[in-house]
C-alpha cells in the first residue's frame, strides 16, 4: 500500500513548510461528508501521530491514518492549475465517483 505525490506537489508541500516555519510533512486523511460520501483532509503535520503511517516520495514525509489508507491506497497527489485557480488533485484509483468539485468521491 502506497500514496505518492508528484514533483510539483511535493513542490508545493516544501514551500507550504518552510513559509509554515515548521513541520515534519502533510497528512492526508478521509472524512465522512461531501455530496459523494466522503471528502479529502489535508493538514500540515508538527509529527507522527501513533495511527499514522509514513510515506516518503520526492522528498516529502506523508502521512495517512491507518484506518484511511484502504481508500487512499494508489493515490497520487498532484499540484494542478486550471484557469486562474491551483492546487492539489487526487488521483484516487479507489474513487468510483467523485463530485462535480472534485472535493468528494464515492467508493
């Protein structure tokens, strides 16, 4: 089981880091809401916490709540800029649907 990011998006979690001043890496986590049943999380994280497990790609520490990564497993976390508006896009093979917005997606 494996989540990566892409050079632009691990890019971007550097540069989040170093404005941010501190942290470690970027969790990624799934909740319960959007209009297709459950919606991305993503926060900067100061450490590892205990239910976590540590994925590292293009330099960059991730982290996913084991009981997350079932639906994250596969996933690829881009940087993407479409119009005036960027930032990142799941490419989630686990999504059987996902919301207009992109926010949220079904399994």
């Amino acid at each position: 089981m494996a989540i990566s990011v892409t050079p632009k998006a691990a890019a971007q979690i550097r540069k989040a880091l170093a404005k941010r001043g501190s942290g470690v890496g970027l969790r990624l986590d799934v909740k319960t809401s959007g209009c297709s049943g459950y919606a991305y999380a993503l926060e900067f994280a100061d450490a590892a916490a205990p239910e976590d497990l540590a994925f590292e790609c293009e330099g960059v520490q991730l982290f996913v709540a084991a009981n997350s990564l079932p639906l994250l497993d596969g996933t690829r976390l881009d940087w993407v800029r479409e119009g005036l508006n960027e930032g990142f896009k799941f490419d989630n093979p686990n999504a059987a649907a996902t919301c207009g917005c992109g926010e949220s997606f079904a399994v």
